[in-house]
C-alpha cells in the first residue's frame, strides 16, 4: 500500500469516528456481545494503542533500530478499558480523533523512502509501511465488532 493510500485509510478511520456520535450513551457502553467490551472500550483501546505508538513507536521507528518487544496485551487492554469507564462515550471519540490525526500527521511528514526501512520490535522486523498496515487491519476487527450494535 502506497504512503497516500495508508493515510488515507487512516483518515477514513477518523471519518468512521465521526459516525459514531450518534451513538446512545446507554449503547456505547453496554457490551456489544455477552462477555464482551462495549464501543466505548474497543474504542478506547484503539485510542491507548494509538498514543503508544505515538510515544513509544513513532519516534524510533528507523533503519536498523531495536525496539522493545510490546507490552503485556492483557494489562495494557485491561487499563485501557478502565479508562473508558472514567468518561462519556463523545469523549472517547474525542480522543481517538485526535491519537489517530497526530499519526497521521507524523506519517505525513516523514518521507515515503523511510517506510521500508528495517527495525525491530522484539526480534520481529517491521517497517513503518507494515507497521500501520497492520494497524488498519487491527481496526477493521474492532469495527466489525462495532458495527454490529
């Protein structure tokens, strides 16, 4: 996928935020299937991964760099959903807006010839290019969780 078509797959992210404002806040918060998170979580998940790799990702992400493996999914998912509970549903969707643009103006500025450039996560090698590939797949789940309510 060409730089231009990720970043605009990101930016259709933000747009599919934006549909959601319709969304009861009774709704958003229930969960979507017996057991599972509410719209309010999963978004608030995608919302904390994305600040993680903000902070954490972006910055490092050059040719040849060692980056630390991820951290404990459970634990990291676990706190993400908590803070969901500590807001109202718009407010996550606020949040998430504004995690996924500050990605993709960060991607925007950096040019396309370092999106294949090699680095480590852990011993797994990636690129930028891979990186939020996979991240719009990652989406693309939690969407279709979504979309069902």
């Amino acid at each position: 996928m060409k730089k231009e078509e990720l970043l605009r797959a990101h930016g259709e992210y933000i747009q599919w935020l934006d549909t959601l404002t319709t969304l009861e806040e009774t709704t958003a918060n229930a969960p979507y299937a017996k057991g599972k998170w509410s719209p309010n979580e999963i978004i608030m998940h995608l919302a904390e991964w994305d600040r993680f790799t903000l902070e954490q990702r972006l910055p490092n992400m050059k040719e040849g760099e060692k980056l630390e493996r991820f951290p404990d999914f459970e634990t990291f998912n676990a706190k993400a959903a908590a803070l969901a509970h500590e807001q109202a549903f718009k407010e996550t969707l606020s949040f998430a807006k504004k995690q996924r643009q500050r990605i993709i103006d960060k991607l925007q500025q950096t040019d396309e010839i370092e999106w294949d450039k090699a680095f480590y996560i852990g011993e797994s090698k990636s690129s930028i290019r891979s990186y939020f590939t996979g991240f719009l797949e990652h989406d693309d789940h939690h969407r279709g969780q979504i979309s069902s309510v």
